[in-house]
C-alpha cells in the first residue's frame, strides 16, 4: 500500500458538550497519523458548524447528518475523500452508522459499547466481513502501555512469572451519577441513563464493558460463564447505576467483576488484579504507569513506562522516557496510530487491537 | 470492682510453632494489664514445659492438658488463680474449651472464629449467659484506630460525611497457600487445611470470618443475605482455599465479598471500601494508619492515627503520636486492654468489643 | 487579531535520535492550534529530509540549515509563511537562532534552559524587546495543571490555605547517568555532558533549572542567595552529574534544592514541597495528577485533575474529566496551546507562562 | 551468665504527661524480658506516686528523686535490686543520671539525645568505660526491621545491590511546633524549646539526631564534615525550630540532612533515599514496613517486613508474618529485647545496637 500520512478521518458525533469525541480527535491527531476533514458533528446544524470552525474542519464539509456526510465524502475525488469513519455518538446509533459507512467503503473507528443488542452487533460483523475494510473498536485502556504488558506476562503462561491464570478481579468505580445528574440537563448524564439511545446498560454499558474488556485482553481469556445482579441506587433511573458478578474465564480462571457510578468521591476507578499459579499483577487505571507484578519469592515489582526491559509491543507504547508520565490520552492515541498503521500497510489489524470481536454486549 | 492490674491469664495453645498464641501473648502482656501466669500451651507435655519457661510460666502451672489446667486453677486460692483462660487452639476445640472455663467460673478471651458449627455456638453463647462471664472474640482488626474512625464515620449516618450506606466491598486476599504446604509438614497450614481440626470453612474460617466481621463491625449492619461460592484450587486440598460472595445487608446496602490463600505474593491483603449517599470510605490493613474519605466536593482525605481530629474511641486506641504507626500488635492488644478494663469494672462489655454475637460461622 | 488555527511551526532540530524535538512537535500538534510546516531538523540534510517524511513537512521545507530555513520563510508569502520558530537544539545554539529568529520576526518558543551564559541571555532579551514578538521558554511542568493549582493556593497568601511560606524543598533525581553512557554513543547522554554544546552546568543545567523554575513558579517568588556545590561522581566527565543547595527567596522562605543525574533506578523524579504558616503542598511529577495539602487541623487531602474544586487556571489546563490521567505531553502542550492563544489574541503572553526571565542560568 | 527473665528495670522520669517514658516502658515489657519495678518518675511525689499505682510499681519502690533510689536499690538485695535504669528525663538530666547509675553498677538505657554538651558525652563514655556495665541509647530507628535490611544490602558494598554509597539524602519533617505552643503550657513543647533543658539543639536535638543517627546506621559511615544553617520561625523561640545541611560522609558519599518541626500537617516524616553505584534504597518511617530498592536494570523492588527473603537480622526483627505491620513500639521494643539479651548472656553489646558512639551530639 502507499498510502500517505495523514489518513483522513471524518467524526459522527462529537459536538459542543461532548466529551468522548473531542478525546477521539486529540488522540487521532497526537502523532499527525490522522487530519480531521469532515464531520456530521451534531443534529443541530448551527453547533457543527461552531464545532468544525472549532476544529479546522472546512465549513463545506461540516455536514448536517451522518447520511449526507457518507454520501457526499463518497462523492469526493478519493485524494480528498475521508478514508476513515469515527463514531463518537451515544451508543445507540453506532450501529446504523457503522454499517453504513462499512457498506460505504469507509474504515470504522467506532466507540465502545460496540452497540446495544446482539442482533446489531452480529449484523455490524456482517457488513464488516463483506466490506474487506478494517474496524476498530475503542476500547481505548488497552492502548495503556502497562496493561499491554500485564498482558504480555500473562501471555508467557508457565514459562513466565504469573503461569495458569486462576484468580481475576476487576472493578471499575466511579461517583458521578451518585445523584440524579440526568434531571439537572447535564447532556453527558442524559444520554447515558436513557435507555434508548445508551442501550439497556447503564453501569453495565458504560463501564461494565471496560472492566469486561480489560479482564479479557490482559487474561487472553473470554469469560464464559457469570452470575450477577444490577442495580439502580438513584430513584427514578431507567438504568443501572451499578452492577457486579462473579465471572468463570474459558481456561478456569475466576473471579469477581464490579463496576459502579454511585461510588461517591470515586473517579475512574478501573483496576485489575490477577493471580496464577506463579505470580500476581495489579494495575490501577488512576496511576496508570506503575504494573506491581508479585511473586512468591521475593517482595512486590513495579515496572513502568518507558523503560528497556517491558516487552516490544509495551515499549513501542510509550512516547517518552521512564519517569514522564503517560496519559489517558497517549492510551487512546496509540490506538487510532496503530489502525492507521494497518490501514497503510493494507494487513489485517494486529491482534491486540481491538475490533469487532471485543464487543460483547452483555445484554 | 477492686480487681487491680495486671489480670492473671491462663492460656489454652500456643506452644512452639504456634502463630496465635504468641501474639496473644505479647497483645495482653502490652499493656501491663495482664501477666500470663499459667499455660496448657501444647498437648506435648516436654513442649509445654519449654514454652512455660521461655515465657515465665512457673513449672507447676504449665500443665498438660487444659482440663487438668481448669481444675487445678479453680482450686488455688482467689489470689492466686488465673482470672481469664485465653483459647489459642485450632478451631475445633474452641468450643469445648470454652464451655468448660465458662463453666468453672473463668473469663475467656477465644481467638476467631468462634466454633465450627452453629450448634457449639449456640453453645457456647448459653454456656456464657449462664455464667456471668465476659466473653471476648478476639476479631483483632476491630481494634485498629482507623477501622474504628471508619465505624464512628457511618454511625453517624446522614448527619455524617458518608450518609447511608450502599455498598461494602471487602476482601481478604492472601498467598501463601497457593501450594500445597500442608504436605511439607508446616504446623500452620497443616491444621488449618484440615476440616477436622478447622472445621469446613478452609479460607472462609481463617479470613473470611474476618473480612465479614469488618464489614459488619464498620457498617454497623449484620449480612442478612448472600449468594457465593467455595473452590481449592490445590489438588488434592481438603477445604476451600478461596471463596467469593454477592452479599446483602439489613439496612439496604450490598456488596461483594471475597477471600483467597492463593493469590501469590500478597500477604495479609485485607482491605475494605463502603459508599453512602454522601461519601466514602476505604482502609487497607497493610496500611492501617491511613483511612481514606471520599466526597463529592472535594479530594480524598486521608485522616491517620493519634490526631485530635479523631473520634474519641479512636483516640484511645492510639499509643503513640501521629507518624509513629501503630501496628498489627498494637490493635490486638486494644482488645485485650478493654477486656481488661470491663472485668475490672464489672460493667459489660463497651459495645465495640467483639463478644459472642460477632462469632458467625457461615456454615 | 484574525490569524486563524492552526498556526504555522518551523522547528530548529528534532532530527532521528532527539528526545525533545518529538515532543514539541506532539505538544505543538496535539489540540490542532499548531501545524508542523518547515524544519532545519538535523545538521545531516539526509536525516533531516528521512525526519521531514516522517512528519509529513513537504520536502521543499526541509532545510539544511536554520539560517537558510529563516531567509526561505521570510521570503514566502504571509499565508504560508511559518509564524513561530520552535528551538529544540542542544543548549549552546539557543540564542544564536532565538536572536535571529526574533530579529526576522519571527515568534519563538524554545526549549529549557534558555542559553549557557548571562550574557547570552541578555542578548535574547533584548532582541526580544526590539522585536516586539512573544518569546516561550518551554518549562513544560509549569504547564502540569497540580502544579498550577499549587501556585494559585500559595497565591492566596495568609487568606488561602498556605499561608505565608516558610520553607521550599525541590530535588530532581535521575539515574540514567550513572555509569558513562556518553563514551557509549548514546547520542542524548553526549551532548549533554560535553561542555561545548551543553554549557557549564550539567545536571543543573539540564534538570536543575526545572527544579529552580518549578520552585520560583509555585512559591511566586525568586530566588535571592544560594550556596551549593556541584560534583561528577563518574570519573572523566566533564560536567556535573549531581549538584545540591541550600536556597533562600525574596519573600523570607528557604530551603534546598538538589537535583542528579546519578541516582540509580530513579527515573524523572522531579518532586516539591512547600510549607507556610498555615498549610503545605506536596507534589511529584511522577504521579502528577496528585497534589497534596497539609494542615495543621485535618489530615492530608489530595486534590486531583478535572475536579471543579480546582482554581480555574488549573481546570481548563485539563484535558480529560477526573480520574483520566493527564501525561507529560498534554502539561507541555498547555503551553503550546497557550502560547497559540496569546499570538492569535495578539495580547501579550499570560503572567503564568514562562517567557524570558524564567531563563536563569545559574552560571 | 544465669540471669533469668525477666530483668528488672527501674526508670527516671516518665511521670504523666511525658510521652517517651510510657513508650520505653511498653516496649521494655513487650515481650516480657523487662520487668518494671522502681521508679523515680516524677519531681512531684504525688504524679510520682501516682503513675506508679498506674504502672503496678510497688509504693515503696516509688521514689522522690533518682538519687535516692540508686542508693535504696544498691541496699537491695540482689534478687529484687533493679539491674537497668532507663533515663526518659529532659535531656539536660541524661549525663547526670547515667553517670550516677554507672557508678552504681548499673546497666543504662539512655534515651537520645546522649547528652547536650560533648564534654558531657565524653564524661558518660568514661564512666561507661570504667564500669564494665552495657549502655543502650535508645535510637529506635535502628530497631525497625527494613531499617535494619537497609543496613545489610548497604554492607555488602559491590557485592551487593547498592554499591559503592555516593548519595544520602536524609530529612525529618514534623509539624507540631509550628506556632508558639510552648507559651500555651503543653508540656512537651515547653522543654524542648527550653535551651537549659533540651539543650542548645531545638530540632536538631530533638529529631536531627535521629535524622544524622539513620544516615550513619544505614551507610555504616559517619559523616565527617557538614555546612548547615539553623533557624527559629516561631517568634521568639530561643532554639531552633528547623534545620538543614549539606553532609559529607568518611566513605566519600556526600549528601543532605533536613530536619524541621514547623512543616505544617507533616507528622513524624523522617525518611531516607541512598544511592550507590548499582542501585537505591528508600525507606519511609510512616510506612516503616516498606523498603524500596532501586536498580539500573528493573523497576523498583518494594521488601517488606516479615518474609523469609530478609536478612537475618531483619527477620529476627519482626514479631509477626507479613502483612501484619511492624509499629513504632516494636522497633523500640527490638532494642530492649536485644539489650536483655545482651545482659543476660553477658556478652558485649551487638554491633548493630546502637551504645554510647551513636551519640554524637552536633554542637
């Protein structure tokens, strides 16, 4: 392939008020792999042209839906064209989008949850196997350099320092929705306990599926089997606001996971712990740069970020030198630059990246 | 009262090789208020001489079984006699003991859990009713300065800076028997793996009893429902080395339990976070000066022991300044000193001391 | 003013093998204020064209030298025409291309330290004066939004929770020195121990001046008197690889500054403390989204990014909601997007960014 | 040598309201080689009687001055006669004291600082020297178990993890003194900032010492030269209240030393960081059961009390498992239990024990 950076990349979703489309922009532009040149930003035309000036987006192509974007960036001489498709928007448009521009000959860098029910996401498999093109889901903690090595010394299985995976704890507490944010017009709490545009998932589709994810991605297992219960604390909301269960992993493993946003003071509480028959590892999203790995003869380990001895693929995560912290953001960048990576040498996505298959819905 | 400092103690256990024992020991001879004055400390006679002497038993009080012990110290003059019989012994003879030195007129202090089946305890608690004695369980966490801030924390309920309670997450994660040590001919793990020396419950009586105790105790509330499971996950291991639980409290709050002897590389992982409406709370017993407050307007606050900010009972479990930490000896004598200072005064036992009631058995 | 986004870069080094080039092109890039047009990126016009693909900067814009990239720009029309200068040699070359840059009139930002000696950065300020541009000095950690959160509360003076400052301790530790590694080739370890492009100072001149910008930008105060000593602790180097000194302020304060080069294991361990009449602040750029305050009635309370509670400079220096770790590349991209701010405003640069006088030199 | 446990001790000061009196007295009597049988504890008869009653000291064995009872315990016979006289008075009182008991053929512990004045210093090491008698001076750092680790990987030079020492950086940061508390009448407050009790050393006697004695005990150096500066930030305070130096050690390591009992909210925050040619420590006496090893090749490597990975020392230092922290007590109560053994067995005291040479005075 010759493709050329920057890539181009057009975003549905993302407004004034959005939150995660703003993050999927900084993070697609970080290392100058993508250039944002077309939006359908908001269902309200006067805010994506506010947006798109915002952001350096040409006032032509600051559209006034995903439709019309798909069809006139098809329109377009293919040296102008969008190549990729980002979809920033509440969980419950994600599969019409993402079909349409699959269909549309567009690669997709879609949100997670991948979409609300099971029959969306097989039919989003679908389009995607047909289309030939590539599709990522964001799943952005397992862009964080140290879960890529967690990952990396679970893999070792008994050669290395945690052998046969048999405990996995994972939580994700937050405290935001302690109170019944939604009735106060806070649009990021709106959506999010609405049941139709975020899904029946609450907690579960916010951030159960982050705690989900990341127990699979570090233990290269798919949990197979659970037992839980949700909840919702604050009266009068639709969705759970809290959830937990206790989970069977395909190689044997258990375990626990939790996820809450009635955890009052708790901001972004996603951590992991996993034990095998040889070691241990914990890794705490806050503090993202510290891996503690544990092991039966001597005391705790912590590795971080940017030095030689972390495995190639944790290595090639980090943009600065031990000691200068890595971000959210880097985490979420590393994601968008190794699919555009892909995208350029026309192979399938690496393993590690996550794509239609991370998106269990849980529903 | 006239009773005077120190106390004469008996112990039942705790002879060479003993964990528990010792620690008994040294948490009743802290503080000055007890002296240990005479042992059945092993069912070896040569043992129990050696143990006697190393700890300044008199000879002629180091007997060789604990009824001999009972009876002989029943008939010594008032003066003289041991005021209260200390139960260091595996799990299953607690029960017995206990009855029998209630019986005869003694105080007993009997380390966790309290028996092995319901029937002892129920038991036991008739044995106590009808004795007039004091009964203390020695759940020794209960004693720690900040596990007491946390209780004093909740009780205030919405007047305080936690409100009403939501959740109570509370684990207690250990590694060293995720190999199979009681093959090896290690006392500690070779009675506490075997059902008929520690009952049915393998981690669930050794440190389950525990984290279910502190989230009780803290919360203020019993666990009235649960749903969870038992697993060993060392071959050939005769009771479960790890155990996980969904659990319900009176007053409306739920949470996960969960325990584990095979989490390799952590020690003596017992931690525990509870949420109200209004905040939160977290304490991690390897770290035990420290307790965390959550809010939702403000940091996390990290309040630590021997401050005049305290409340008074963790005030006075406090013995030295703040930075000077207060260690794992240092709460398990708080018992024992307060034990001490109810048999003294003949009033019943403060309500924070851990008596009969605290003694569940889960099986 | 009407310039609009982005603006237009051109940057002075940053070739194959540069640590800080990488960086300001991240951090210029990263909100999309700036685009990466021109570069004299490496001395080597073959690993400067290799450096110019890499980027995406069109290999007419490559140039072989500064001085020919600053009569190239000039001369091309205002609406392509690279607005800032971004500096990002090693030190010995800052305030011949500063100076020249200024005097073409251009914008500049350029990395720490200023230049090696007084005389030199006179010489800058004055071509700054006469020019009548803006002028950044890059030290990125006054850009970390604890950082600012802590200068805004040693602000408030005897009303805030600081009160008047008595004591500043800063250190800045590193061991990647330890042992020779400029006799190995590594390219960042050879400048920076050769007198010639480095200056006098090494560890002082490299990470020691963060430490003594760190402390002047949060206590607000300048340094008035030091005394200190300097020394190579690895045979044969011509710099030094450790310094220590006990400061004083114009305000009354004292206190130490350290920093080194030769503390084995430690990575990037810029860290402070500050303590006044009434409170104390803590903060460590390893784990910088923690900042903690003293008192002297409660305990320890940690303030974290994207909190509301936070001063509002602190605030909109945050990218992601709290709990979403900022990095090292997102403090250091504040200042670019600040810098973008202040020229498109065409208002003159804001008090917290630092500009000429946050140059000392200490030589 | 045939002594038995336990021996008997008799204390000078300790009377209510002194802090440091209650603290030998539990750690002399934590694991029963100490007995507490006299006291002269007060200048007040009545306090003196008073805690006697409290500490269960016979009436008779209460005296009015340490004078008369050196003399009443001397005419004892020597079943009963006290065999170690523990100083906890003002420092003023130490040389007077210790000197009188040597004489008398008592063994001393001797609580730190050794005395004011070097001529006093020499006059307790020439009644030590004639008496034939063991001197303990109780720097109870020296008894914590990482401490003591930190020591061991020290000594083993080039052999071992560290190294050739070249850095140490040494601090102790405490809060409590920074208003005028002694004009408000609390007790401890009032001698140490009284020049003609506590000695021309405020901060430095106090706690400095403790600072200086942890640098020499780790490195197993002393330091030989320094350049420091002393200062009172509380109007009117006739010592000081804060301190700080750069210190040059005997082995060529060079480093500094900060003490200060005005940094508001600290508490009791004496910490270490030593590096050497191959790698680091750091220990942290408010969380004393963690020692952090640095290394050039992995990240850093946290030990921890209690595991069969220590030295021996460090292992024989520790009263329970890991994971059950280690407090301030027992690492006092190390040095009693050493020191009774050294007594009984007759032998001189270990090297690790700190004697008459750990006080040096700095004035």
């Amino acid at each position: 392939m010759t493709t050329t950076y920057p890539l181009r990349l057009a975003m549905v979703g993302g407004g004034p008020g959005a939150f995660i489309g703003a993050v999927h922009r900084t993070a697609a532009l970080m290392d100058g792999a993508f250039t944002l040149v077309a939006g359908a930003l908001s269902s309200d035309p006067a805010k994506c042209q506010e947006r798109a000036a915002e952001w350096g987006i040409a006032p032509e192509r600051a559209y006034d839906s995903w439709r019309e974007m798909l069809a006139a960036e098809q329109a377009l001489p293919e040296e102008m064209r969008a190549q990729v498709i980002s979809i920033v928007t509440p969980n419950h448009l994600h599969h019409e989008v993402a079909i349409a521009a699959l269909h549309a000959g567009f690669h997709v860098a879609c949100d997670k949850p991948l979409t609300t029910t099971s029959a969306h996401a097989v039919a989003i498999a679908d389009a995607l196997e047909s289309s030939g093109k590539l599709f990522l889901l964001t799943h952005n903690y397992t862009g964080a350099p140290m879960v890529r090595e967690a990952r990396a010394l679970v893999a070792q299985g008994e050669e290395g320092p945690i052998g046969t995976l048999r405990k996995v704890y994972v939580e994700y507490l937050q405290g935001w929705l302690s109170e019944d944010l939604e009735t106060t017009g806070q649009k990021q709490a709106a959506w999010r306990t609405d049941p139709k545009r975020n899904g029946p998932g609450g907690s579960l589709g916010d951030i159960g599926t982050h705690a989900h994810n990341l127990a699979e991605f570090i233990s290269g297992q798919r949990i197979t089997r659970l037992l839980g219960s949700r909840r919702s604390f604050v009266e009068g909301r639709a969705v759970d606001d809290d959830a937990m269960a206790m989970i069977e992993f395909e190689g044997g493993a258990d375990g626990m996971l939790r996820c809450s946003q009635v955890c009052v003071g708790r901001e972004n509480g996603l951590a992991i712990q996993l034990f095998g028959t040889k070691g241990g590892l914990e890794w705490r999203q806050e503090h993202p740069n510290d891996l503690t790995i544990y092991s039966a003869t001597e005391g705790p380990l912590t590795r971080r970020t940017g030095n030689g001895y972390l495995s190639p693929l944790a290595q090639s995560s980090c943009r600065v030198p031990p000691g200068h912290p890595e971000g959210y953001l880097e985490s979420f960048a590393n994601l968008y630059r190794e699919f555009a990576d892909a995208i350029r040498s026309g192979d399938p996505l690496p393993t590690h990246l996550p794509s239609i298959e991370a998106g269990n819905t849980w529903t």
